[in-house]
C-alpha cells in the first residue's frame, strides 16, 4: 500500500512527503522525478517536445509501475485530471490532499517557477483557473484532507500521521 500526496502545485507535497517518508520508515519517490529518470528529459522538455497529452500518458504508466509497493509518492500536480489515476490511487493506499490557498501556491512558486503550465502565464490567474477545474477531483480522491496555509511541513507530517493513525 502507498501513501499518495497529491494538490497543487507548489503545495509541498515533495518537501512533506519526504518528512513523512522518514517518520513512517518508508521510501519515498517522486512521480516526476521518476519519469523524468525513465524517460531521460526534464518535465519542462517533455510538455514542450512531446505535449501535455502525452505527458499525462506517462504518468499512468508511471503510477502502474509503483503500484504494488510500499512508498510515500508525491504526485504531480495534475494527477488526478485522469480517471484512471483517481481509481488507481484511491484502490491503491492512502490518498492525502494538501490543500492550499492560490496565494499561498502563488508565493510559493514565485521563488521556483519551473512549471510547464505556468510559463509565460499571470501565476495567480492561471493557478486560480487551474484550481477551479480540478478542485473537485481533489476532494473526491483524498481520503485525507490538509489544510496547509501558515503550517510548517514539520507539522504538516505529524498532523497526516495522526489522521492516518485515526
Ligand atoms: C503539473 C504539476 C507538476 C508537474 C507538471 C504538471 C500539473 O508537478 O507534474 O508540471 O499539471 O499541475 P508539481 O505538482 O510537483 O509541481
């Protein structure tokens, strides 16, 4: 069984699912970062060469490929948009959202851009017209929800492991 983190981006859900990783004696992976290493080039090449489409492909793959084990996955953030990924991972383990308001995202990102989806773009307007089109397939994925605005990633671990241990 994993443990599935999953939100926007610029959420935290690699800086706490590393944390949480720790503390539940686990391994963790990042989605991205392992289909960057299997497919050999950066997210931001694969959208620009290969599109989102086939991007979003990669990711059901990659999730199948991690299916039957036992580790802390941080998700992209676009993961749920495929109803095979919401099945897959609600099926699989534990799916918590870390839930964050677009201007916390916002100062978040401003720091790290690095996001396909963002280049080039207004970051706040675009991020709130990402988060109305996916807002709902959070809420009905996520077994757990976290609020994380103004909350360290320390205490964010800690608050995942007390609702997992509920
Ligand atoms: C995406 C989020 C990114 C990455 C890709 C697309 C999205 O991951 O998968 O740029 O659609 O929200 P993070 O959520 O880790 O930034």
């Amino acid at each position: 069984m994993n443990y599935y983190l999953i939100g926007m981006m610029g959420s935290g859900k690699s800086t706490v699912g590393k944390l949480l990783a720790k503390k539940l004696k686990t391994p963790f992976l990042d989605l991205d970062h392992y289909i960057e290493l299997k497919n050999k080039m950066s997210i931001q090449d694969i959208f620009k060469e290969k599109g989102e489409n086939y991007f979003r492909e990669l990711e059901v793959d990659a999730l199948s490929n991690i299916e039957g084990s036992k580790v802390v996955v941080a998700c992209g953030g676009g993961i749920i948009l495929d109803h095979r990924n919401r099945k897959k991972i609600s099926s699989n383990g534990k799916v918590v959202f870390l839930k964050a308001s677009t201007s916390s995202l916002n100062n978040r990102l401003l720091s790290n851009i690095n996001r396909p989806l963002l280049n080039d773009k207004n970051i706040e307007a675009e991020l709130i017209k990402i988060w109305n089109q996916r807002k709902k397939y959070y809420y009905d994925t996520a077994e757990i929800i976290i609020n994380t605005d103004g909350i360290n990633p320390e205490t964010l671990s800690n608050q995942i492991i007390e609702k997992l241990n509920e």
